[in-house]
C-alpha cells in the first residue's frame, strides 16, 4: 500500500463518525463568504473555542439533519494550505488530525468564490489530496452572473468529483440543501479523487521520505499530504513543526530530497502551482463560460468608488471621516445603555448588601462579585457597537481598501496594511484586537502588532478620560470652534496611534528584525451590508468579550478586593463609635464610608501606596492616586471605585459621579494646594493612554505568542513608557506654566 492510501485509509479510521454526531470543517480562501455561510449552517448554537488537538480558538457551532448532530469548526481564511502562517498550520492541522488528542474532521465543506473560480480552486484542490470527503458549496453566484461568468453546476461537480451545491448565505438560498448533501456525503463513505497528479520523480521521492520518517519514528502518522508539504514548502511551518518534535533529521532527509530533485529537474514549489493550475484551467474550460457583464453601470460606479477611496489623498481624507464617525458613534449611542446597566448593578449591590450582615463576605459579593462583573458587564455596548460598525464596513467591502490605503503609512514603521484591523478592533478592546493579528502570515510583523495593540485607548480607558476631563478641564472653545473637552478627549485617542508606529519601528530593528515581506491583499467586491451578519458579529464578539475578559476581570477584581480589605482590623476610633450610636440614616451612611476609606487607606493596598509614593510625586501624584493606580493594573476601570473608596463616598462612584468629582477637586497637600490640577489630570490620563493595566490582555498575548517573555516585555515598555509619559507631561508643564 503506497503513502496517498494508507494516510487517507488513516485519516477515516482515525476519525469515523459515530452514530449520531459527525464532525465538519469549514474553510476557504478569504472573502469568500466562508463566515457567513457557518453562521447560516450553525445559527446561535455557536461558541468560540478549541477544536480538539488545536490550541487556537476558533468558531465552533451546530446544526442537525435528519436527526444527525453535525459539529462544525470554522477554520481561518486561507489561500493554500501550505503552512507560512499559523492560521494555515492550524487548517493543516486540523484537516490532518495531527497533535495531541486531535480529532480529524468527518467531512471538509468547502468554500468557493463563483467570481474568483480558477483561484478558489486551488486550494479545493489539495483538499481533496487529503483523502477526506468533499463538498464544495459555491457562493457569489449572483455577482457571477452580473460580471457574465456562467457556471455548469453539473460539469463542475463530474470535473471534481465530488458534490457542489450553490449557496447565497445572507438569504438563506440553499443552505438545507447543502446541510442534507453534507449528510449524504458522509454515508456513502467515499473519499474524492485525488486530482492533480505530479511528476513520478517526485511521487517516489515524497514515498521514500515517508518510509524514512516511518522507520526512525514508528509511532507516529505521516500522512502524504504532510509529506509533500514538507518536500514542497522549504523552511514552512510543517518543517519547522516536524523539526520540533522529531529532530534535525526531518529537516536534513527532506533537504536531500530536494536536492535530488533539483537534480531532475524539478523545482519547488513551482511545480506543485503549474500542475495544479494547469488542471484548474481544464475544469474552468468545461464548467464556465463568459458573456457580457449584466450591469456595466454598477461595474463603472465600483471602479469610481475603488479610485476614491484607495486614492493617496482623498481616500486618506475619506477614511479618517469614517473613522471619526464610527467612533464618535460609538460613545453617543453606548453611553445611555452603559448607564443603564451601571444603575441596574448599583441598585443590586445596594439591595445585596442591606440584606447581608456587615463583614467580609458582604463585602466579597458586594464589591468583589457585583462590583467585577458590573465592570465587565458595561463595556459591551460598546464592544458590540464597534464590532457592528466593523462588520459593515468588513461586510461591503470597504475594510479591505482602507487597510490596502493603510499599508503606504504602516510601511514606513515595518508594518503592512494587515496590521490595521487588529489595530482598529483594539480600540474596543486589545483582546479581540490581538487575536485579530492571526491573520497576518510574516511572525514578525504578527508579533509587532500584538506588541503595540495595547496601545490602542480601549474602551476601559474612557470612564478614566471622563473623569477627569469633565472635572479639571475647562468646558470652554478653542479657536471659536472645537470644545477643549472634546479635543483634549481626542489628543488621548492619537496618543496610542502615534506612539505605536516608532515602538513598531524599534521593535522591527531589533528584536524581530528581518526582511519586509511585500502586502498582498485581495479586494472584494462592494456590497451591501448583510444585516443578519452584523447582528450576529454583535452577539458573538460580546459573548466572546464576556466569556475571555470577563472572567479574568471577575477574578482580579476579587483580588484587589482582598488586598483592599485586609488586615480587616479594628481602625475605627471611639469617636466614630460615638457619632455612629447617634447618628442619623443620612448621617450614618456619610459615617460608613469614612469607616470604609480609613479601612481602606490602611489595607494592604494603602500600605503599598504610602511606599511608592516618592516614586508616583514626580507625575504631580499623592499616595491616594498612586495607590488607585496599583488597584487599577488588573483592570483600568477598578480606579473609579478605588478613588469613591479612598475618598469615603463608597465603591459605587461612577465616571459621572459629582460627588467624586467635587472630592477630587477638594484634595489638598498639608501646604494646602489642591492635589488635582488641569496638569495633574492629563498627567494621569497619559500615564493611563500609554500602561498596559489590563491582566486579560497580557494573558491574551501570552496564549496567542504561546510565550511568557512576549506579556512581560508588554508589561515592562508600556509601564515605562507610561511613567516617562506622565513624568514629561507634569515636568514640562509645571516649568512652561511657572
């Protein structure tokens, strides 16, 4: 028995369908409509996590027929399944079942782009090498048609060998046939052909190398699909991996391989792309023909859009319009349900803790669990806003010439255009944003982009900016027309743009130095916006916020709870037992708060913020805010609540609280000068633009970089970065200002 049918008679063994549950994999070039088409198939039944042997999250869902439970794995948008990037690997890895506990998929449903025919082919093509069975579901028919491009369903699927089924996902049109195609495929039980067939030279070769890797290992798979692409991808992923696990051999029998090769003639990897297009090319020549577009109206009014919006100037001009919008839009529309949900859990805490006795654990659910999950719960409005507007802008095709027009700026610093999405998402939050990064393919410029996401001021910034500018910077105009409120609210957002690019610049000169790699980015076509898209890109990136964040979140607020409440000691004086057995109801509440800032101001966390405070003077900082800035690096938003602790008014304070805000405003040194000043202000809210507080981000990049090293540089420039930030800016300032 050869490589190619032992591999595929593994790969079914391996891997055979139980009686009431199959396992389907989702994939297909980018932009082809591959997101849509699972959400379509799975509905709300979806989650993010780890499909099994995989350590990278991905979309997961359901969906039944004829009593059948199907489990379906979104896999990453790729071109070719030959691995450069870890998206890639993690398709190879799936489609062949390799890693620990790993499971290979029952059936592989592929995606294919009716207008881009020849090239969604190719990588359908070394699917089907795999040996799994097959089912193509062909979408963008409709734009096909418009541009004249005419598809032979039937002779497409008697070229292929295996069963195409047409889909239009945002209007539902095909999906029940394709989910009952999926089932009937995987009943027959048939594997596909094997399309392309390759120089006989290199067959025997990829045969000899399987049988040597076989010998040395004899415990462990070597599908000849691995193979190949060992032979094939010189210095790829799979060498890289298979090197890893199994030693410089791997790496040394494959390179004489390729030598021999070479030898004949035969060079890699141009001749697997001549083979495969060449076959490609036949199937096109008998499944499609060409007629005059439908529209040649609508093709010339995309043409004008493309030279607008991709031109150096004016599609500049238009982008930082719809930036400005999308966010403007963001904080008007958010901001009245995140009051809403901060009221819902103010009243909870409030009726939880006049029903539980005073002590620790009215103070754990109080202000640990209420207080943690309130933190989280309020932010995603606005999570689920930025990702609607992201989806639309994804969804007509807008997102991919704004990060083409983005490459010429982002080249300069030893970025690509790819690196803008990521960017962009992490000004809702870096946690989506970072993970965004897996689509970028050179590991040195996915490791650059992960290193400065944090910069982006996430929405945990803003109650902070709030804050402070509604309590110490002027409402007044600059120049006749821009508020200072406003415009010193926006200096906060461009601090992390313009931060960014020179840390990404030293980074890509020296700790991921390397050559740049050119920016290749296909541009779908525009249209409009599928609606049911979008809501559901709200309801999962907010589940996934709550589910990845808000755990984390939850636990390191319960942290600096404890740290804030022990040594619970006796610190209430016999005159505060006094004015307490003689107060009134208001008078005993204002009494409970005092008791609540002495207790915090001697906690464990006060006694560091008395230690550093000759380190936090310099930024124009007491004690009181350098101990709410250690409070606040688990999670940026806990400062609020610290400061209406320290400062006796309760927990509860919000970034709207009058009352926090006039206590501010009264904080005086012993000379009697007030602690908080215009400068002082925007000191704390640089040193907030610019630190990385956040532990869910940190070990966000630590699972994406697979590394601690990557989170603790993070830490350590950020916080660095953040104190030279603040220390210019009240240094600077309090000379200029006399």
């Amino acid at each position: 028995m050869d490589v190619a049918t032992s591999a595929a008679s593994s790969a079914r063994t391996t891997a055979a369908p139980s009686a009431d549950s199959y396992r389907v994999a989702v994939i297909g070039n980018p932009n082809t409509g591959k997101t849509t088409l699972f959400n379509a198939l799975t509905g709300l039944s979806q989650h993010t996590g780890n499909y099994p042997g995989v350590t990278v999250e991905s979309a997961l869902g359901e969906f039944r027929q004829n009593g059948v439970r199907f489990l379906a794995v979104d896999l990453p948008g790729v071109y070719s399944l030959a691995p450069r990037a870890p998206d890639e690997m993690v398709a190879v890895s799936v489609l062949l079942g390799s890693g620990d506990e790993a499971v290979t998929p029952d059936v592989v449903l592929c995606v294919v782009d009716a207008t881009n025919l020849d090239r969604n082919l190719y990588i359908a093509t070394q699917i089907m090498d795999i040996g799994l069975p097959c089912v193509i579901a062909l979408t963008m028919l409709d734009l096909a048609e418009k541009q004249g491009v005419h598809i032979d369903i039937a002779a497409l699927e008697k070229r292929l060998g295996v069963r195409v089924v047409p889909v239009q996902a945002t209007k539902r049109q095909g999906i029940n046939q394709l989910r009952q195609t999926l089932y009937d495929t995987l009943n027959a039980a048939v594997s596909p052909p094997r399309p392309v067939v390759f120089p006989e030279a290199f067959t025997q070769e990829a045969r000899t190398l399987a049988r040597q890797l076989t010998q040395a290992h004899p415990t462990a798979r070597f599908p000849h699909f691995l193979v190949e692409r060992l032979l094939i991808d010189t210095g790829g992923m799979v060498e890289q991996d298979l090197t890893r696990q199994y030693g410089a051999q791997v790496r040394d029998s494959a390179h004489a391989a390729r030598q021999r090769l070479a030898a004949d003639a035969i060079q890699l990897p141009q001749m697997e792309v001549d083979h495969r297009y060449a076959w490609i090319a036949q199937v096109v020549v008998d499944a499609q023909r060409s007629s005059p577009p439908v529209s040649r109206g609508r093709t010339d009014w995309s043409e004008l859009i493309d030279s607008l919006v991709t031109h150096k100037v004016w599609g500049l001009v238009i982008f930082l319009s719809v930036m400005g919008v999308t966010f403007q839009s963001i904080f008007s529309w958010a901001l009245p349900l995140m009051d809403s949900i901060d009221t819902v859990f103010s009243a909870l805490g409030s009726w939880v803790g006049s029903t539980l006795p005073e002590g620790p654990l009215q103070s754990l659910i109080v202000d640990g669990v209420i207080g943690g999950v309130g933190a989280v719960v309020v932010f995603v409005p606005q999570i689920a806003m930025l990702f609607g507007l992201i989806a639309i802008l994804e969804d007509s095709g807008y997102m991919a010439r704004a990060a083409f027009l983005m490459d010429r700026v982002m080249a300069g610093f030893g970025l690509s255009g790819r690196s803008f999405i990521p960017l962009l998402s992490s000004f809702a939050c870096a946690i989506p944003g970072i993970m965004a990064a897996r689509t970028i393919d050179n590991r040195r410029d996915r490791i650059a982009t992960i290193l400065i996401a944090p910069l982006m001021s996430c929405s945990a910034r803003l109650p902070v900016y709030v804050l402070l500018i509604s309590a110490f910077i002027p409402a007044q105009t600059v120049w006749g027309i821009f508020g200072l409120q406003g415009l010193t609210l926006f200096c906060m957002y461009c601090l992390g743009l313009l931060v960014a690019p020179p840390i990404a610049w030293i980074l890509k000169r020296t700790l991921l130095s390397g050559e740049a790699v050119p920016f290749l980015m296909e541009l779908p076509p525009f249209k409009l916006p599928a609606w049911r898209v979008v809501l559901f890109r709200m309801y999962d990136r907010s589940m996934a916020f709550l589910r990845r964040a808000g755990s984390i979140i939850l636990a390191t607020t319960i942290l600096v709870w404890a740290l804030s409440y022990y040594p619970n000691q006796d610190l209430v004086s016999e005159d505060l037992e006094t004015r307490r057995a003689t107060a009134t109801e208001a008078e005993l509440a204002l009494l409970e708060r005092e008791v609540a800032g002495i207790r915090l101001r001697e906690s464990y966390l006060g006694q560091a913020g008395r230690t550093i405070e000759p380190l936090v003077q310099p930024l124009g900082w007491d004690w009181k805010i350098g101990m709410a800035t250690l409070a606040s690096f688990p999670a940026r938003e806990v400062i609020i609540a610290a400061l209406g602790t320290i400062y006796n008014l309760g927990a509860g304070q919000d970034e709207e609280s009058v009352e926090l805000r006039e206590a501010m405003r009264a904080e005086r040194w012993p000379d009697g000068r007030p602690v908080y000043t215009p400068l002082v202000a925007i000191s704390i809210m640089v040193f907030f633009a610019l630190c990385c507080q956040c532990g869910a981000t940190l070990a966000t990049i630590k699972r994406e970089t697979d590394s601690w090293g990557y989170p603790l540089l993070t830490f350590i420039y950020m916080t660095g970065l953040a104190y030279l930030g603040a220390l210019a800016v009240y240094q600077i300032g309090s000379r200029l200002i006399g």
